[in-house]
C-alpha cells in the first residue's frame, strides 16, 4: 500500500505522488499572532504534526512551511486595543504559539515566515495580477482581485456562480467574510488612519497586503509556484484557501497545490466554541485539568481528522486516564535489553496511517501490540519506540522510577513468592493486596523474578 489521503480540491480519495521523488513541499497555514491559540487551531497544528510524521515514517523529506500572520485587520486592531506596537504584539503571541506547540511535542517547521519579511514579493504577485489583468485599482488606491476574470473560482468550495457574477462589482476589504458574500477581495488595501503607524509604500500608494495574498506570496518565495500540499483547518477554506488558490494560479499560470488538506472542527460539549457560550478553550485551561497535557494530543488522534471532535471535559479524561495507562504497561515491559520492532505490528500500524491517516486505528494497533505478550517485552517496547516516532506522545520518556522501597514491602513481596512457589494462590493474592494498600504493586518477571513499581 502507499499513503492515500483525501484531497479537498477533487474531494475523494487519492495517491499521493509528489512532484520529486521522496520529496514533499509542505505548506500549512499557521497562527494570526493576535492571541493565544485555543483548541480547534491545536487541532489544526496536530493534524499537520500527523502528517509531517507519516510522511517522515514512510520515508519522504518533508519541507515544511508554517506562516506566522504578523500583519492583518486581527493584529492591528489588537495592537490598537492594547495600545501597543504591532511588532510587539505579534513577537509575544508568537512565543507562546511556539511554547504551546513544544508542550504538544509537535515538530518544528523547517521555516516560519512572518508576513512582515515579505511585502516585497507580496507586492511582486500583485503587480504580476494587475498585469494579467486580474485586478484592478481603486480611487482610493487599494487594489481588488476581479474574481470574474477567474473561471475557475471556488472550486474548492463550490461557490454558487450565479451569486458569484451578481456580486462580481461589489468589493470586500475585510479579510475574513461568509461565503454568501463572495466578491472581489483586496489583494493591496489602501491606507487607513486605523491603521495607525502600519503601511507600507508601494507602487500602488501607502497601504498594507491583504491576509491571503500573504500565503500565496510566502509559499511561493521558499517552496516555490507549485507545491505538493497545502493544509489548514477546514474554516479556512473560504474564503481564505479559494483566495490564495486564485491569485496564485493566475500569478503563476500553474497549478498552486495538488493537495488540500483540511481537517475539521472542535466542537465542546457539541456546541459550536465561542467565547460569548463560554465554552471555550485555550492549551493552558486544558493543561490544568490534565495529568499530562499530552492526554489532549492522545484526544485528537483518537477521531478522524475529518470528523468533528466533541470535546467534553469526561472524553478529556478519558483519554488522561488512557494516557496513564500506557505509560504503566511501558513501565512494565521495559528493558535495557534490546528489542527489535515486531513486523507485522508495524505494518498493520503503517497500513491505518497509509489510509487517509486513521490514527484511531493505529493506535488501536499499538494497544494490541502492547499487550500481546507472544512477543518479548524488549520486542515490544522497540515497536512502540518505532510507533512514537509517528505518534509523538514522548513515550521514549516513560522510564521505570528508581523508587525506595522499605523493607516492609519487600518482605510482603518475598512471602508472596514463597507461598506462590508453593502453589498458595490465594495467600499469594492476599499479599499482594497488602502491597498495593500501600501503594505499590507487584510485575511478575519470568523466572519467579519480580518488580516492585509505584503505579
Ligand atoms: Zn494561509
């Protein structure tokens, strides 16, 4: 089998061949630095995590790019509130974005852009699309994208057409709108004393870049005019993605990106989360009701990236709790002795992330692996070594603590071997019990070898 993932722009499912052999060029969109992400953009950042693993595990070299919007309608409106500088700002919020994403273990892009580094180039594609003949000028010295001289607009998202040509003269200057509203959209806009000390010059007078034009600018500078994927959250579909798809190809003259990607919602208790329903959660909230904000991760993976996630505070939980679980069965089995990772686990765990990365499945592959005790525990701890490096729950982490046991305990433990060499079962049980009243517990090792451990 080869990957297969769901491609948004031909909706099914598809082969994924890259343009260069073993070579995957990887855009992802990434965090307006305004605020702290909450949890449906971590969901977005995970999925990408899954997909820049599995690539990486099925032996691609992944080149991936993660933008960081420093300059939009968001940015400045929060600097404005805060009576801050934008730089400022975007600097602050961008550190916590990096720390929330390392508490997560998530891979680091090979680049981060920042908006800001490139208004040249995002200048560049704009005067290319004035050019061409796909956008035009204001009086007021903004410039539109025509998105009649398109015929392929809103292909991804099937954008009504007879509404598209009826609204074709009207113009939107905001960044983010409903797909009922399709219009022309602003590739330069003209400056604004809201804008404060934020404007660039350009040929097109004093302004700043529209939020889309932003991507496709960026994309192009490091991965160049066509890349393999492009993913983000499934709100950024409209208008955000159909915009970047349009001034990209038209720019360019070839395809943008082969594959979109986008994974969907976080429901919380199956509402819609908002700020004003009071259902709403940033990596910090969820951190303090965890024993492991890994548990969150563990959440994510265990639905479809396609499928809504509802997110409850008991499915949170649950997955701690599972979380737990698995690293008290790697405390048992592991061993300094090495191992060598079990085939057939491996591959039924390849063949779930082949399949449209159904991590649900592979983790349900590494739940049998783990407890099928055919296999050594060296075999098994080395598969589950292989399967982190896909699942990044820092497993490789979980190592047996060096506890002080008092010599109360282990004379209980020493009787209950001596009445099980007996064949005393029930006395045996009834130490044990004992031991774990105190807190401990009891691995049996082969050769009437056993393990004292603090669950
Ligand atoms: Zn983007």
């Amino acid at each position: 089998m080869a990957l297969e993932i769901y491609n948004s722009l031909t909706k099914q499912i598809e082969k994924f061949t890259p343009i260069e052999e073993n070579k995957v060029k990887y855009y992802s969109c990434g965090p307006t630095v305004y605020d702290t992400a909450h949890i449906g953009n971590f969901r977005a950042y995970i999925t990408v995590d899954i997909l820049k693993r599995t690539l990486s595990f099925l032996g691609y070299n992944v080149d991936h790019v993660m933008n960081l919007t420093d300059v939009d309608d968001k940015t400045i409106k929060r600097s404005i509130v805060e009576n801050t500088s934008l730089k400022d700002i975007t600097e602050k919020y961008t550190s916590i974005f990096f720390e929330d994403l390392d508490s997560l273990n998530l891979i680091r892009a090979n680049d981060y852009t920042k908006a800001t580094d490139y208004i040249d180039q995002m200048i560049d594609m704009i005067s290319t699309l004035l050019d061409k003949g796909f956008a035009y000028k204001t009086d007021d010295g903004s410039v539109y994208f025509d998105i009649s001289s398109y015929k392929d607009y809103g292909q991804l998202t099937n954008v009504d057409m007879s509404q598209m040509l009826a609204n074709a003269q009207n113009r939107i200057k905001s960044d983010e709108y409903e797909k009922e509203q399709v219009e022309d959209f602003a590739l330069w806009k003209s400056y604004d004393k809201d804008d404060g000390d934020v404007f660039w010059d350009s040929p097109f007078g004093k302004g700043r870049p529209g939020w889309h034009i932003e991507c496709s600018a960026m994309a192009k500078a490091k991965l160049g005019e066509t890349i393999d994927i492009h993913s983000g959250g499934v709100d950024n579909k409209f208008p955000h993605h159909e915009n970047e798809i349009a001034q990209s190809e038209c720019a360019n003259g070839v395809k943008f990106a082969n594959y979109f990607l986008h994974n969907e919602h976080i429901l919380v208790d199956n509402k819609k989360m908002s700020k004003s329903l009071g259902n709403f959660y940033r990596l910090e909230d969820v951190s303090s009701m965890v024993s492991d904000i890994l548990a969150f991760k563990y959440l994510v993976l265990t639905t479809h990236y396609r499928k809504q996630l509802n997110f409850t505070k008991d499915s949170l939980l649950a997955a701690d709790n599972t979380l737990t679980n698995l690293k008290k069965h790697i405390r048992e089995i592991y061993t300094e002795e090495k191992g060598s990772a079990i085939a057939s686990y491996m591959s039924s765990f390849k063949e779930a992330l082949e399949s449209d990365l159904n991590t649900s499945l592979a983790l349900a592959k590494m739940w049998d692996m783990i407890k099928d005790t055919a296999h050594t525990s060296a075999d098994r701890y080395a598969t589950l070594m292989e399967m982190d490096k896909v699942l990044g729950l820092r497993l490789d982490h979980i190592k047996p603590e060096n506890i002080e046991v008092s010599q109360d305990i282990i004379d209980l433990a020493e009787s209950r071997l001596e009445a099980k060499k007996n064949k005393n079962y029930e006395q045996a049980d009834v130490f044990r019990d004992k031991i774990k009243e105190l807190g401990y517990e009891i691995l049996d090792l082969p050769d009437d070898k056993y393990k004292i451990i603090k669950p």
